[in-house]
C-alpha cells in the first residue's frame, strides 16, 4: 500500500475515532442533563406534597411562624374551653405582612372522657388592648383583646364554614395526671393524661391577613371556643410549658358576667399565681411551600427550552 493510501485511511480511522468520541460525550452529557431533570421534577413533587400533608399534623422541628408548645407534665393544666360559657385567648407576636392559614393547638378532655368530637371550633383574632390609656379602654389595668378583626368557623367536614379541623392523639402522660380547671371558679373540676392536638386548616381565602413587621411588629390576640358535640363531654385548652418562657401579657377568659380577666395558676398549683400561656402554633402558609415547587419546575421548563 503506497504512502497517500496509507495516509488516507489512517486520517479516515481518527475522523470516525473523534465522532465517536464525541458521540460519547455528548451521550454523557445528555444523561447528566436527564439525571438532573429528574432529581429536579422529583425534589418539586415532594415539596408539593409534603405542603398539602402540612395541612394536618405538626411536630416539632417542622416551619412555624409562632410557637407555643404544650406543658406535657403533671404540672400542665388544661383550661375548661366549652365555647358557651368559657372562652379563652391569648397573645401572640406578628413581624410579617402575610395571611394566617393554619393553627394548631393542644387540649385534653375531662377525665379523658371523649367519645364524640368537637362538633366546631371558632377562632377569633382581635388587636391589642394594651393595660392603661393608650387602647380602646382608657381603664384597662391588663392587657386583653381589643378590635375584633377577623373570625372564622371550622368542623371535621369543612362544608359551608371557613375551613376543617383534624385531631390526633399526641401525647399520653406515662405517670401523674394534668389538672383540668374552670377558670370561672379558680377550682379544679378533674383530671386527665391524654393530650390532643387539633389542625386547624383555613381556607386561604377566609384567611386573616397580619399586618405586622420586623421593624414595626404588632401583638394581636387569638381566642378560641370549642364546642363538644356532647353535653357530658369537656374540653380544655392546655397551658404552654412554662420552662419555655412567657409571651408579654397573661392569657385571659371571660368571667360569668362575659369580661376578659387574666388568667393564672391556681392556689395550691407549683406555680400558684404565675401566668399562663396557652398552647399553640401559627405555622406558615402552604401555599408559600408550594410556590417554591412550581418555580422549581418553571426553572426546569426554562432549562428544557434552552
């Protein structure tokens, strides 16, 4: 074979080497992009759907706006809360413009004692009526709700009111029992050990809107009625673990003529004449969760494109 022809094919030989090669690589790319896609596609529809799992149970460690967590030894109470007679509320901070969508909170039931549900649960939430002159009550010696500024209505269904509720089982104390007191009387009417927590999702387009910043925060008040489906049932809404500090003003209850008056710990109670906290959280909207998935996936869109 003479030198041009020897030439000739070894030239042809590296062209079809390089193809290959770069058939190969280009091959490798192409999986690393379609590897990355779905990791992507993937991470997104988990997000999606760990936001509409959001909407039931919280535990600790998952997002919150505001947190409360519950007293879940022999020295938590829970506060008689039987919507007609015996409401209760309590302050909490707001340091972001954005609507609340979901509250959690914890209770237990008179002597354990619950074989029906709450037939509803209505959730108010007022200004701050600060103790002295500068609120709505010029008299005022403590701090209570002022302004009423939004109010909803939930049920197990979520059919024709604000939103739904679901409970849970969330904790059973291993020895001793909690009090349950009527805060009317300052007495202890009984006892229990088995603590609920109830999920109360509102429908984004009932939610309230807070108003409050970081640099200019504002305190609202959220009081809650819980209405048992039996007469013979009792709920209440259990006190904040106290080891876990105190937010500004004592909660309160309205009293038999239907005035707010602080609330704190019982005669006789380790903490006699302490103020309460109740138990809850305000944790953030799933919607925000969710918008972070879809632009996730409006990235992937754009990618797939380029």
């Amino acid at each position: 074979m003479s030198a041009p022809v020897i030439a000739f094919v070894a030239s042809e030989k590296f062209k079809k080497n390089k193809v290959a090669a770069n058939g190969s690589q280009q091959k490798e790319k192409s999986f690393r992009r379609n590897k990355m896609k779905r990791l992507i596609l993937t991470t997104c529809l988990c997000v999606l759907f760990a936001s509409t799992v959001a909407l039931a149970d919280w535990d600790p460690g998952d997002p919150a706006k505001w947190i409360q967590l519950p007293d879940l030894t022999p020295t938590g109470i829970d506060v008689w809360n039987d919507g007609w007679e015996r409401s209760i509320a309590d302050d909490f901070l707001c340091t972001s413009k954005d609507p609340i969508t979901d509250v959690h909170l914890w209770g237990s039931w008179l002597n354990d004692e619950h074989d029906a549900f709450l037939s509803r649960i209505r959730l108010y939430i007022y200004d701050d009526d600060p103790a002295g002159s500068e609120g709505p009550d010029p008299e005022n010696q403590f701090s209570k709700p002022g302004v009423l500024r939004w109010e909803g209505e939930f049920t197990p269904s979520g059919i024709n009111v604000d939103g739904s509720y679901t409970e849970r089982v969330y904790y059973t104390l291993p020895g001793g029992e909690e009090m349950f007191l009527d805060p009317q009387t300052g007495e202890q009417v009984g006892t229990d050990t088995k603590v609920w927590q109830y999920n109360i999702d509102i429908n984004p387009d009932k939610a309230f809107v807070q108003e409050g910043t970081i640099d200019e925060p504002r305190t609202y008040w959220l009081e809650v009625m819980a209405f048992p489906e039996w007469e013979n049932e009792d709920y209440g809404w259990k006190t904040r673990a106290l080891q876990d500090g105190h937010f500004m003003d004592d909660a309160v209850y309205k009293d038999a003529a239907g005035d707010w008056a602080p609330l704190v710990y019982p005669d006789g109670h380790p903490y006699e004449g302490m103020s309460i906290d109740m138990a809850f959280v305000i944790t953030p909207e799933p919607a925000t969760i969710a918008l972070l998935s879809l632009g996730g996936l409006g990235l992937l869109r754009r990618k797939r494109k380029a």
